[in-house]
C-alpha cells in the first residue's frame, strides 16, 4: 500500500481537486492525505485572532466570508443538485462549529477545534465528488488513529493499532482518504501536528502500515538545489539521503516539513517528493541510500536570533555549559547553532517568547549580546567523510558577506553559518554561483 499526501496548493481549487482525484484513482492501494485548501488555514488564523481580542463581530465577517469562498468552490466541483446540497450543509455545519465560540472564553484548546476545520472540509469535499461520480473510495477520520502524547509526540504504537482496525473494516477498499494535520491528543481533545504537518501525518501512517513508498504532492518538482524563488536556474535533486534532506527541511527547504523524514527512515520507506501540476517530472527520492559527493543543496532559514553570553571568569568553570542549557531548558527554547571559544558562547534560537526572561537570567552567568533578524544558510551535501575542502568553498563564496557564526562538525552532511538577513540573498547567489557553476 502507498500513502499520498497532497497539499493546500494541489487541492487549493475545483479543478485541482479533480486533478488530484485523477491521480489517485489508478487502482492502486493507498492512503491519500489531504491538506486543507490552500488559504482557509490563514483564514481560520486570522478568525481565531479575532476571537483572542474579543472582536466576535469581526470574526463572524470572516466566517461568512469562508462560507461564500466554499460556495463557489461547491459551484465548480459539483454538478447535480443534490450532492451541491450535502456540500453546503458540510461547509454550514463546520461554519457553525467555529461561530460557536463567539460566546465563548477563547483558549488553545478552542483554536485548534478551529484550524480543524480545513482538512475537514477539504476532505469531504473530495469524498462527495467521489461519490457524485461513481469513484470507490472511504473516507477515514484521523482523529480515529492519530494520537499525540502530553508533549505532543506521536503514540506510535497506538497509531498502529488504531489504524489497522480501522482498515480492517474496509478489506476490499483500495482508496482511502483521511486528513492531515489534525490528531487527537492525551486529553481525547482535537489537537494538531503545527504547521505543515500533513507531511508528518503522511510519514507516520506510511510508518504505521508499513508502506512500500510515502508521495508528498506539493507545486514543485522535488527539492531544488537552491531556493528558486531567489536564485535564478536551480534544479531538481533526484536523490537524497533521509540525513541530507533531514538537513534541508530543518534548515529552511519550504518543500518538506522537518519532522516528515523520521516515521519513513525508521521503517526504512521511502519518501518521494513530487509535483502536482507536472505529474511526470521525476521529483526527489529520499531514501537511506546515499549518493555521491560534495555539495547537493543549500537552504536559508530567517526569524533567528543570536545571542552571546561573555564571561571569561566562568567559562571554562565545571558546570557552566550545563547552567546555561538550564536557562532555555526551564523556557522550554530549542538552539539551532551553537559555536564556543575559550571567553563566549554564541548560540542561535528561533523562538522569542520568553527572550527577556532568558537575557535576565544568562546575565548573571556573565554579559549578554543580543542580534536579531539573523539567517542561517545551510549547506547539505555527503562532504565532510569526504575530506575535499568543500568548507574552504564555501567560505570563499561568503567572503563579501559578514559571517556571525559557523558550525561545522556536528554533521557529516551540514554546513552552517549565520549572517544577517539583510545579506541572504547576496549569499545565496553566491554560493550558488560557486559551488554549482
């Protein structure tokens, strides 16, 4: 059985649904994963702010709004009368859904009932277009056997269970579909996998049933070399390794979410990356197979910021690495990069809510520099076994643009270095016109 994930962009109007309906209805076994329409997660963003700042008015603007977008969308996917009519009553009840929490105390838990909403009525959608046209297929509730624990992590081993009784109601079913994004949490609360997560649903369902091959159908023909909406003339990479693209999606490659590679390299499965409006482009395949050498791709990543903590009498003083973890610890604040010398420690952290808290308390470890608006540009490839200069290129190709911080080491297949965002264009062009030329 495979697993196909199809994104917001591939089911982001009539025509693409019916695009995508094309290409999953070839008789094969599969689990098809669907995104919400491209657009309705910013809307129900934007009506969920309204709720936080008490503006129920506003939000109920928007909300009929969505409902008359749907409209049209029913108008174009649809053409009797009668399955138009279970459309519109789908989209009013899930409208309805989200005006319930007009009177209510709007909290976490009431947003993510709200987000729910577009991988359900996107599915649905497909589901009854199926239906009006006579094509087989079953449409699964993920919320069914899509299970987080209190952190937020994956039960896998009850995502397994629940989801093999769940198929093994439909034995002669060869089409099913079912929702991204959305899963139930360890309160049986309606919770989510964050942004961009139907590519981690697709990965641990692909894991779960053991899948000879997980799909990810998004606008574009697999990973490129370099981001194409900067650097002119990139192209696909036709194979990568599960570390080399683990690299990339963190790093900032918009194609793949970054946790979307770990359920498929567990079970060793393969991930390919494809495009919807050019089916027979070849794409990227991710898998443990690693191929040749040197630099493959580069990505950027915006919205870091840097700190550096000086202390030259508690540096090299036994614990004080560790005290200063303890402080992101306690904010619950992940590092990106981290380089040290024998007087400071910079690192790199792209989450800011609890930054004054941090700074007060790093300074009583020694004193505190704070840069905003920093990038990190990764550079991924199989280099450092290879032991072939590919670091003395890449900083040749950076010698124009100020470098904050460079971290190389802690993988053999990532290069990274940190310079202000205003400089990110000037070096991608750069590296690309160097190590690709």
């Amino acid at each position: 059985m495979k697993v196909l994930k199809f994104g917001g962009t591939s089911v982001g109007s009539p025509e693409r649904m019916k695009n995508v309906s094309k290409l999953i209805t070839d008789g094969n076994k599969q689990i098809v994963v669907l995104s919400a329409m491209s657009g309705t997660t910013n809307n129900l963003v934007e009506i969920s702010d309204y709720y936080k700042k008490g503006n129920a008015d506003g939000a109920s603007n928007l909300i009929g709004a969505l409902e008359k977008k749907y409209a049209g969308v029913i108008e174009g996917l649809l053409e009797t009368d009668t399955y138009r009519k279970k459309a519109t009553e789908i989209i009013a009840r899930e409208c309805d859904v989200i005006r319930s929490f007009a009177n209510k105390q709007f909290n976490v838990q009431a947003e993510k009932m709200i987000l729910a909403r577009g991988e359900i009525m996107s599915t649905n959608l497909v589901q009854l277009y199926h239906d009006e046209n006579n094509i087989q297929s079953v449409l699964l509730n993920s919320l069914d056997f899509m299970f987080v624990d209190a952190d937020g992590e994956p039960v896998m081993q009850l995502i397994e269970e629940q989801l093999q009784k769940v198929l093994s109601k439909y034995p002669d079913t060869t089409l099913f579909i079912t929702q991204g994004f959305i899963c139930t949490n360890n309160k049986s609360e309606v919770d989510n996998l964050k942004r961009g997560g139907s590519d981690y649903s697709a990965s641990l369902i692909g894991a779960a049933i053991n899948a000879e091959v997980v799909e990810i159908w998004t606008d574009i023909d697999g990973i490129h070399n370099n981001d194409p909406r900067i650097v002119k003339n990139t192209h696909p990479i036709a194979e990568m390794s599960f570390d080399e693209a683990a690299e990339l999606a963190y790093f900032g490659a918009k194609i793949l979410h970054p946790s979307t590679v770990l359920p498929a390299k567990v079970k060793n499965i393969p991930v390919l990356l494809k495009n919807t409006m050019e089916p027979q482009a070849k794409g990227t395949t991710i898998s443990n197979r690693t191929t040749g050498t040197g630099v493959k791709a580069i990505a950027a990543k915006d919205g870091l910021t840097a700190i550096k903590i000086k202390s030259g009498r508690m540096l090299l003083a036994y614990g004080f690495l560790c005290r200063v973890f303890e402080v992101f610890e306690k904010y619950k604040t992940p590092i990106d990069l981290i380089t040290t010398s024998e007087v400071a420690i910079s690192l790199t952290i792209d989450k800011i809510d609890y930054l004054a808290q941090i700074v007060d308390e790093l300074k009583t470890l020694g004193t505190v520099e704070v840069d905003k608006d920093q990038t990190i540009i990764c550079i991924v490839g199989n280099m450092i076994a290879e032991e072939q200069g590919h670091a003395a290129e890449v900083l040749n190709s950076l010698k124009e643009i100020p470098v904050r911080m460079i971290c190389y080491g802690g993988s053999e297949h990532n290069i990274s270095v940190l310079i202000d965002t205003k400089n990110k264009e000037k070096a991608l062009v750069a590296l690309n016109d160097n190590l690709f030329a």
